[in-house]
C-alpha cells in the first residue's frame, strides 16, 4: 500500500470546496452561481498544484449526502460535472494532467458517466498530475463497499487487515492525502477520505472556494513545509 511520506512538498493534496452558496448568497446570486464560479477555480488551482510538484490533487464535488439538497441544485451540480468535463479534458490532457474518478459513478445519468469514463480513459496515460474527482463519494459508503468487495471476493475473515481494505477502497493505488484542505472556515470533516486521512494534515482557510487563489495555495504549501508530522512516533533529531 502507498504510504505518505514526509517530503516538504505534499505528494497528496485534497480540497473540500466550501462555500460556494455563501460566496453566490453575499452576492445576491442563486448558490448555483456559486457552484458554476467555484468550477472556474478547478483549472487555476490545478495549474498551480501541478508547478508546485504536487502530484495528487482530489477535488470533493458531491458527497453521498448532496443527494438530499433541493432537485435543482442536483440537477445543477451534474450539469456543472458534465461541462466540466465537455470544456476542460482537452486542456487537462494537454497539460499533462490524468483524470481519476472516486465515488459511486453508478450513480450518476448515464450520459454523464460515459463521458467521466471516456475523459479517464483519454488521460490514463498522463503523469505530470492526478486530479482526482470524488464525485457521488462518501467516507463511510466507500468503507463499507470495501467490506463488502472483500467478502464477495471470498476472502476469509483473518485475511481482511488494512493493507486489503486500502486495496479495496476506490483509492487503490493512491498514497493517502497529506494535506486536505476545507475552505470556508467550517472545521468538520463530512464523510471525506474517512479511512485515508488519519495521518493528513489539515489547513481551514476562511475564504470561500471561488474565492481561492494560488497565493493561498502557496501560503498553506508554505505553512504545510514547517509542520512536524510524526506519524504517531517521535521527532527524528
Ligand atoms: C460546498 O459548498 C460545495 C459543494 C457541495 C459542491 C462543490 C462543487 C463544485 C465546486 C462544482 C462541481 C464540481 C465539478 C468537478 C464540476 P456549499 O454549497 O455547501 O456552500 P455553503 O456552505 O456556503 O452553502
């Protein structure tokens, strides 16, 4: 299984976009214009991850709960997927950029999961960066799908341990997010990479997702290179 390592520069970034309904409602807009600007901040922030040398970036998009918001805003979040993926795969191809989905993509209309798979397949022989969306994904749903995958596989009880539940999450063959960023200034974890996070680093910058900017990347990366992460052992003198 890959594991985090200690490098001043993280291998694994993970961002809980927050805000957008707030960033649309201190504009009089309807949250869906929050949505729609907090999807124009995908490709700068990608840009930037990947200068910076991060070769992992996951972008939480629509939780296992954002089934329970109003129709519209469903609707509206898997519309904003699906020109997401009409206007962006070509520039993330070209620069460099491999598409990975996590989550339920069963979910999802089928039209729109055929064009998540055909932009996967498109990139999968990318390397320069990861951008991984967890898309219909909740923490919990992903653990007990990993339980379950185990047990139809037929595997024995004293043969389930981390390293096989880690090979059955969707993130199979992705190191655990060093750092997850939530902005908005909320401080919860909502059902995100429940069983890859014990060992993250977590930054909770105040400003709301669209509101985002490079150089606050640059200020969490620079603050992220100082901290002191054990791991549950002890400082290395
Ligand atoms: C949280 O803000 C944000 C979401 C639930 C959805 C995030 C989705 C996107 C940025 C767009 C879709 C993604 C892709 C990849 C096309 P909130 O609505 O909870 O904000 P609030 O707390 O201020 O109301």
């Amino acid at each position: 299984m890959p594991k985090a390592e200690k490098s001043p520069i993280p291998a694994h970034v993970a961002i809980i976009m927050d805000g957008n309904g707030r960033w649309a409602k201190a504009r009089g807009l309807p949250r869906l214009a929050g949505h729609r600007a907090g999807t124009q901040n995908l490709r700068p922030i990608i840009r930037a991850a990947a200068l910076a040398g991060i070769k992992y970036l996951t972008f939480y998009a629509f939780s296992t709960e954002n089934w329970n918001r109003p129709r519209e805003e469903v609707s509206g979040l898997m519309k904003l997927l699906d020109e997401f993926i009409d206007k962006e795969t070509q520039a993330l191809h070209a620069e460099g950029a491999r598409l990975l989905h996590i989550g339920h993509l069963e979910g999802l209309p089928p039209t729109l999961q055929k064009k998540v798979e055909d932009a996967i397949a498109l990139t999968s022989g990318n390397t320069r960066i990861t951008v991984i969306l967890a898309f219909n994904y909740g923490g919990r749903d992903e653990i007990v799908s990993a339980v379950r995958r185990l047990l139809a596989q037929g595997l024995p009880a004293e043969a389930i341990d981390e390293q096989a539940l880690s090979g059955a999450m969707f993130t199979a063959g992705i190191p655990d997010p060093d750092l997850i960023i939530r902005t908005s200034g909320e401080l919860r974890t909502s059902n995100f990479l429940t069983w890859q996070s014990v060992y993250s680093e977590w930054a909770f910058p105040k400003v709301n997702w669209p509101d985002f900017s490079e150089e606050d990347l640059t200020n969490i990366l620079r603050e992220f290179a100082r901290r002191d992460r054990r791991f549950g052992g002890l400082t290395e003198s």
